[in-house]
C-alpha cells in the first residue's frame, strides 16, 4: 500500500488531511487543536517546558570554553556577534515549533516531506550533523574532571606518568581520553530512564540551571567590579567591532567597521597588510562563539521534538519517546496530526503561538544572555585583559585559579581552594550535561524521521519507539569512542562548532522558511516580516562558516599532517 493510500483514522468530520510535499512520505492523520493553556502566574510551572531545557542547555561548550577565550583577550567588545546568533535563533525556535504546533511533528521530519524526498535530505543532513555528531564537548569536559583529579590544570603535552590507572601509568593525555570516554559514557543514564526521555532531561537540565547560574552569579554579584559588568554586558550592542592585529604588544586590538566605513579605511582594514588590519587568527575561535552563543548547529530543532513531547498543540495526540527503563506504557504515533482550519481554530492557534513565543523572548533567550555573559564575566574579571590562551584544552578551567585567588584573597585560603574546585565542577557540569543534551537532540532528529520515513519501521508497534531510540544510542555511543581516542579535543571544538554548526544552521534557516510556506496552510504560515529575519538569520550563520573554512581547513590540514608524520616517526 502506498503511503498516501493509507487509511485516515480519527479526522474530524468532513476533515481530509492534506498531504503537500513529497509523496514518499505518509499523509498525516486529522485531529481537533487542543485550546492552548492560559498563563498566570499560579501555573508558571506548566508553562516551564523546551525553552527551559533548551536554555539550560544553551550554558554549554561555546558559552564555558569559546566566550571566556573571546572575552579575556579582547573583553566584552566582539560580544555582539552572539546578540546576533541569539536573536536569529529566536526566530528560528519560534518558526520550528510552529511547525511542531500544526502537525505534531518534530522539523526534522518536516525537512524530509520537502522535494526532493527524504533520499537526498539523509545525505545532506547527514553531513551538516556531523558538527554535533562529534563529542567535542565529552573531550573539553574531562579537563576540569581531571584538574580536580591532579589538583592542577592538566598538560596534554606532557610525556611524564601522572596517574595509575588500575596498575597502568597515564600521562595527562592519557587520563584526559579515559575521563573524556567515562563522561560520554554517562550519557546513557538520563536518556535511558525516567518514563519519557524528555523528563529526564527537564530535571537534569533544571538541576544544571540552577546549579551553575547560581554559582556563577554569587561570584558576579560578590566579586566582580561595576566595570566588568558594564564591559560584558554593553558588549553585546558594540555592533561592527572586529579585531584588528595591534601596533604593538598591548596595543588596540578593536576597531570598528562603521567607523573605519566613515573614515575611509574599510580596504585597509581588510586588505592591508600589518597592525591594524583585521585579525585573520582568531576567525576560527570567534565563529565558534557565535555558532554556540544559544545552541547552534542542528542543536536548536530538538525544541520542535520537545514541543511534541511536552504535548502542546497538536502534539498532545501524538505521544513521545519513551525511555528504555519505565516507559513501557508510552507510545509514538508513526505519523503526525492536523487540524481543520477554522475561526476556532485559528482562535486557539494564535493561542499556542504566543505560548511558545512567549517562552522564547521571556526564557529562553535570556538565559542565553546570562549564559554567555557570566562565564566570560569571570575572565574579564579574573584575567589580565589581552591574555592569549594557545592551548584550547585548558579553556574549561582557565579562570580557577583566579577566581581561588580573589576569594582567597578576601575570605581565607580554605575557601579560596574550595572555589577552585566549585569553579571546576561547573565547568564539568556544564559541559557534561550539554555533553547529554546534545546527544539526545543528534538521536531524536534520527530516530524521529526513520520512524516516520522508513516504511518497514512504521510497521513496528508505536510502543517500541524507545527499542529503536536505544539501539541508535548504542551505535551513537561506540562512534563517540572511536572519536575520543582518535582526534585531539581541541581540534573537535574548532571542527564541530567554528565551521560545520554554522553550516548547519544557516542551511537550516532556509529549508525552514521554505518548509513553513509550502507544507503549512496559507492562514498558519509565518508573516513576511518573520521570514526575511529567518532568511538574514541563515545569510549571517552561512557567511561565517564560509570565512572559518577558508582561514581554517588549510591550518586543519597542516596539524594532521603533522600529527601523521610524528606516529610515523615514533
């Protein structure tokens, strides 16, 4: 039977649901919108759903390793690309779950019913997934495990035995790839249990914001000067600051493009050659910063999955994806579901708009704000402006050892030592639980358009969904290994985020304008307004990762190569 002959069950009515886009994919089922919930403030709790994991998982890798590298060389003043990757990003939520709302699937799936089919969009979705594929963030997350193991900042480069391992010696670097492979491997427990995935996640992630921004904003609000404040946080509207080769060793290291555009100096600021010129070295670290600033990537589309699971619109009838351990009861519908549109409808549908809306601009986004700027308030704060950190590895604990000596400074060494290690801890509860998040949003996007797309799968019982979501998790899991023993951390941040996450997400921003207006009904779809901001968003993420690519990949190239020839010669 072909899938647009299948059986309509439980429509409304009269009701036929459409089937635009690609007829590889299934017709989708027909249902009645649910009225949206009515915010007050006694039922603030049901209104905490995916922008709340979403946020809290938008404090990871680029926030804690690439915002304090931008800050404590250059201070607040290039914070404005991460205003932009915010605010792009936004719109791009919002847009996604619009999506989720009407059909009761994830936009993932959405992507695969666009022409033409789902047989070239695995290919290319394949390839711009690979940024968050990598477990960059496994591998940055095992130096702070390690500092509080050593009591000191690890050294990769070090040859010297360090640690016993169960009778075995390791080097820093040695330890630094077990602790990074046990940190991968912790992944399995929150999404392995707790009835849906997605509660699991809301209570690590909870756990997580409320952990680390508070830890964070007892040392903005206790040990950091008005100044500092002022430099991060006016940083984030210094639009056209770009760095620039100083004169001379502490010299000017900003100039602004506006003011070079009113001066007359654009051609030498970009094509000139000594001080002043644009600074072509830190492309790499600045594209990373704004393509983490939020989430980043393809990281973004798992709030369309966690729309669906929280059961808003038309995901109340779906169901979600269970966890392995206790969620035997728990189902997913094969297909998603429409409604007919009608004035109540489209009543309840404003409803549910600014719901989601309203969960972005009040939550989500400032806790990205608050999520780049508190890390990077304490580099500014704690490190000498101008310093250049050469070994990435060494970003998640950078500011330990000042933060221990301002505390200690006031309040008694013994606090001191314990702040270091409280500084530590976040930064591995930072990037261990995005380690997490990020592994859930790879799986759901995979496993969710194979149960729809696949025909074979959508034979399985709508209970098995979370035997599928597993056995991918397993597979997910042994990749990750082969990855962390293979290819250095720092070179995964610079791979996965500067260049194949801006990619992604610029792509992305397109496929969604195109998927909200054409498989969405004319009265549903977004106004022209929010689909030029999209399309901007997409050229802002695109430019970036084109600019990254062509200043990084020759130096990629060069370090493996290096890397190859050294195994040679041992």
């Amino acid at each position: 039977m072909e899938p647009s002959d299948r059986p309509l069950t439980d429509s409304p009515a009269g009701f036929v649901p459409p089937h635009p886009g690609s007829k590889q994919m299934p017709r989708w089922d027909g249902g009645e919108l649910p009225t949206a919930p009515i915010f007050t403030g006694r039922n603030l709790a049901m209104m905490l759903g995916p922008g709340l994991v979403l946020g809290a998982s938008a404090i990871g890798g680029g926030e804690w390793l690439t915002g304090p590298l931008v800050t404590a060389r250059f201070g607040g003043s290039l914070l404005w690309l991460c205003t932009l990757s915010i605010l792009g990003q936004v719109i791009y939520n919002i847009e996604i779950s619009r999506y989720a709302l009407y059909s009761g699937e994830p936009i993932f799936t959405g992507k695969f019913r666009t022409f033409p089919g789902p047989m070239v969009w695995v290919l290319v979705y394949l390839l711009l997934d690979l940024g968050s594929v990598l477990p960059y963030l496994a591998s940055n997350a095992a130096v702070p495990a390690a500092a509080m193991l050593l009591k000191r900042i690890p050294d990769p480069s070090s040859t010297a035995e360090t640690w016993n391992l169960l009778g075995t010696g390791l080097t820093d670097r040695g330890l630094l790839k077990v602790l990074s492979c046990a940190i991968f491997a912790s992944v399995f427990i929150p999404l392995s249990v707790g009835g849906k995935v997605y509660n699991s996640m809301k209570v690590v992630m909870t756990f997580k914001l409320i952990t680390v921004m508070g830890f964070l904003a007892f040392l903005a609000i206790f040990f950091s000067s008005w100044d500092t404040w002022t430099e991060i946080f006016s940083g984030f509207i210094k639009f056209g600051n770009v760095p620039v080769i100083p004169p001379e060793a502490g010299g000017k290291a900003i100039d602004n493009v506006f003011l070079a555009a009113r001066e007359g100096r654009i051609n030498s600021l970009f094509f000139g050659t000594g001080p002043g010129v644009f600074d072509l070295s830190v492309v790499g670290i600045l594209a990373s910063m704004a393509a983490i600033s939020g989430n980043g990537g393809l990281t973004n589309t798992p709030i369309s999955n966690y729309t669906r699971d929280q059961g808003w619109g038309m995901g109340r009838h779906v169901g979600a994806i269970p966890s392995i351990v206790g969620g035997h009861a728990i189902k997913l519908s094969h297909v998603g579901m429409v409604f007919p549109v009608n004035a109540e409808s489209l009543h309840r549908w404003k409803g549910w708009m600014k719901h989601v809306a309203r969960e972005q601009w009040y939550l989500w986004m400032p806790a990205c704000f608050l999520g780049i700027a508190l890390p990077s308030m304490l580099s500014v704060q704690f490190l000498p402006r101008g310093t250049i950190l050469t070994n990435n590895w060494l970003a998640a604990g950078m500011t330990a050892d000042g933060v221990s000596e301002a505390v200690g400074g006031r309040l008694g060494s013994s606090f001191g030592d314990t702040f270091w290690y409280l500084t530590l801890f976040c930064g591995l509860l930072v990037l261990g639980t995005s380690m997490a998040s990020t592994a859930d949003g790879v799986l759901r996007r995979w496993v969710d358009v194979f149960w729809t797309a696949v025909p074979w799968l959508r034979k399985w019982d709508t209970r098995h969904i979370g035997r599928l979501y597993f056995g991918v998790l397993c597979i997910y899991l042994v990749f990750g290994f082969v990855m962390l023993t293979v290819v250095p951390g720092d070179r995964l941040l610079v791979i996965g985020t500067g260049i194949l996450y801006n990619y992604a997400l610029g792509f992305s921003c397109f496929h969604v304008v195109v998927i909200n207006s054409i498989l969405l009904p004319k009265e549903l779809r977004p106004g022209w307004g929010r689909r030029i901001c999209l399309v901007l968003a997409g050229v802002f993420f695109s430019t970036i990762a084109v600019i990254s690519t062509t200043q990084q990949v020759p130096d990629l190239i060069k370090e493996f190569q290096a890397l190859q020839q050294a195994e040679v010669a041992k």
